[in-house]
C-alpha cells in the first residue's frame, strides 16, 4: 500500500503534552516555536521516503524540553501522538546494559567473572575458544565475547514463537542460528545480538524473575519509563497505541508488528519520550547527581569504550564537552535512534518505517543548526571525505577499464579476417 492517499494526513503535525512527570517548555516558548518551525520539511521527506510516523523528543537543560509527532500511527488511520508506542529494536540493548549495572551494584552480578556460573536453564557451548578464555558479562555487553548471531527476524503474527532456550539452542520453532563463541573471547569486536541474548538468560537465572517483569522493576519503573515494556507480543491493552510498522517501500508488514523472544536485544516497546528520560537519567548519573540510578563511577565505566567506540551497551562520540553516546535500533518496519551529550542535549527519534534512516539524519542536522550542536551522529560512510575520495577514484579507473576493453575489442573487429583452405 503507498502513502500517496494519505499525504494530507502526514503533513497533520500533532503537538500533544507529554507523559505526566516530565518537565516541559509550553510550546508557546519562542524558542521552542522557532525550533518546531525549523522542522517544518518533515512532512514532505516522510511522503518522500514513504514514512508514515515520526515522532521525537528533545532534551535542553536537563529536560525534556519538547515532543512532537507528525503523520499517522497506520496508513489510513488515526494521527501518531508523543505517546504513540514504537518498537526500539537494538536499543534495547542500551536498556538492558543499565539493568545488568544496577544488578552489579547490587553485587548480583559480576562483570569480570565466567557467565557459566549464573546460567542454569541454559548452559554455553564449551570449545577451544572457551577453554583458552572464560566469557564474561563485560565481554558480552561490549560485543567482544565471540558470540555469534548479529541479529533477529522476530516471528509475524500467527507463527509460533520459540522459547528463549530454543533461540540459544537454533531449535525449531526459532529461526535463526544457534548461539556459540567463535573466536577467544575478549580478542576483539563483532556486533552480535546472540550475545545480549545470553545475557537475558543470566538475568533470568541469576534472578529467577521472567525477563520483563525484572526490567519494569530494575530499570524501566526507576526511570519512570511509563510508556514501555518488555514483554512480548505487547499486551492487548496497550495495542490501541501501538504503531504499525511498513517495509522500505511503504507497504504494511503482513500481520504487523514482529514478536521478539530475544528482548534484551531487541523487544522494547517504547516512546520518544521515555527514551529521552533514558538519557537523562545517564546524564544525571555521570554529573553524580543525588539519587542517580547508579553511581558516577558505574556510569563512567558503562560509557568507557572498550573496542573500537563501542562501551557497555552504548555507542561513543565526539570529543571533551561534545562527547556523547548513542545507540541506533531496527526491527521489522521500525527504526529508532537516539543520542545524548554527556553534558547537554539530546534527542530521540522513532519511525514505523524501513527506510527511515536518512530521515532522521536530516531531523538531527535541522536541530543541530537551531541548537548549535557541532558533533553529533552522521552517516560516516558516506560524509567521510576520503571515503568519497576512494569511491571517485574507483569509478575513474573503472570508466578508464571500460574504455580499454571496448577499443581492445574495437581494434580486433576491424582487423581482416585471413582464410585458410
């Protein structure tokens, strides 16, 4: 289905008030307005890109200081508002990260000692590459633990969803792969969702609560994340706000949103706004605020990268007063993103769309000019100069290539042909 039908409803740009408890500027402020008003292209690239939804959230002086919401929860239906829900996808993680670090300051949990003792339900395949080094939470937080899967499909409506076990295990129903170490834990870094799933069994076992119920009560009810949840499918109650998620091309993904087994990876459902409270709260922890959700020293550790510039369950950038940490999300026709300065502002963006990416990374300059933000997230592949530079000199020597072969082949077509009888 394509979103040509609807475009009046994208360009509705719906200004709601937030969730209770959060501190807001009226919309009224001139500043805010002026900002606001800098958005106003939005609607247009959403029809561009076939993006039903987007919503945001922005952070300023320790706030969330505005959210705003523009085009439609489904093609065709009601308008999204701030506390429209999304799925996060990889952000999860994020959360998650936070959970195991207030259990480690609990001393539940150890980040430095073999995951083997914590797991009962499940055990880790031991091999070569176990026995010359033990995996740790701190290996797994980080991706550097040699676990193997990078990520999960989720399981359409109607299908039958796999226990956690049998995602770990790539037994049937699950439809990926088993979840094994291949190379020497902490030797370097690969991106691995199967590792943030080993981790959802150690909190299971370690505390013997099912997974989202020890989330709302370790992380998501702290932070006063009113607007999220863990558990999956989402519960009937809370599909009334639910997005619907679209593929690349605008068209509906059949039977709507995915449900995720693997939820330390990548089943949060969540809203802008609470992702903003997220950031705040490790804002708060790392300025060593009074009754911050874990220590300074925690939140320093959490945020200290380990390869590369992935940290504990977050991605690092910039430098000195402009350093920040951020982590992107996607999950079947969702996509999120969110970004905080250590000290400052921030922002977080959620879509119910494929191909929603370059969206948000127009949104997040616009602000940048309005905010003054020097460094932030970019797409790095394609803004790196010398990255340009190497692409141009392929297609030089590529056309030079093509020139060579059609005049080699030229030149023989026009040599005469010699008969011999």
């Amino acid at each position: 289905m394509r979103l040509s039908a609807v475009l009046t409803a994208i360009a509705l740009i719906t200004q709601t008030s937030p969730p209770s408890g959060i501190a807001v500027e009226r919309a009224a402020s001139p500043s805010v307005q002026d900002i606001q008003q800098s958005l106003r292209f939005v609607p247009d690239r959403m029809a561009h890109y076939r993006v039903p939804a987007l919503s945001l959230a922005c952070i300023h002086k320790g706030t969330v200081e505005w959210t705003q919401a523009f085009g439609v929860a489904r093609v065709g239906g009601e308008p999204v508002t701030p506390e429209t829900l999304f799925q996060a996808g990889s952000i999860s993680k994020s959360v998650t990260t936070l959970a195991v670090l207030r259990l480690v300051e609990q001393q539940k949990l150890n980040l430095d000692v073999d995951v083997r003792q914590y797991l009962r339900s499940w055990k880790l395949p031991t091999n070569r590459f176990t026995e010359q080094k033990k995996v740790t939470l701190r290996e797994l937080l980080s991706h550097t633990a040699g676990a193997t899967v990078h990520g999960f499909e989720g399981y359409a409506a109607g299908e039958k969803v796999p226990t956690l076990v049998q995602v770990l295990n790539g037994e049937r129903p699950a439809n990926s792969a088993p979840v094994t170490i291949d190379f020497v834990p902490g030797t370097k870094f690969r991106y691995a969702g199967g590792g943030y799933a080993i981790i959802q069994q150690i909190l299971i076992d370690a505390t013997g609560e099912p997974f989202p119920d020890l989330m709302q009560e370790v992380a998501l009810q702290p932070l006063h994340m009113t607007h999220s949840t863990f558990q999956q499918p989402i519960p009937e109650k809370l599909r009334p706000m639910v997005a619907m998620p679209y593929d690349k091309d605008g068209n509906a993904i059949e039977r709507g949103p995915h449900t995720y087994p693997e939820m330390a990876p990548a089943g949060l459902w969540t809203t802008p706004s609470d992702l903003a409270l997220f950031a705040l709260v490790i804002q708060d922890a790392l300025a060593g605020k009074p009754g911050a959700i874990v220590s300074r020293s925690t939140a320093q550790e959490m945020l200290r990268p380990i390869v590369r510039d992935y940290a504990l369950g977050f991605v690092m950038g910039g430098n000195g007063p402009n350093r920040y940490f951020w982590h992107p999300g996607v999950n079947a026709g969702f996509v999120a993103f969110f970004f905080a300065y250590e000290k400052g502002d921030g922002v977080a963006l959620m879509t119910n769309a494929q191909n929603s990416k370059a969206l948000m990374l127009e949104v997040v300059q616009a602000l940048s000019k309005q905010y003054g933000w020097t460094e932030f997230p970019t797409d790095s592949t394609f803004s790196n100069p010398w990255v340009m530079a190497l692409i141009f000199a392929c297609i030089i020597l590529f056309t030079y290539l093509l020139f060579r072969l059609i005049r080699h082949r030229k030149r023989r077509n026009e040599q005469p042909v010699t008969l011999h009888v």
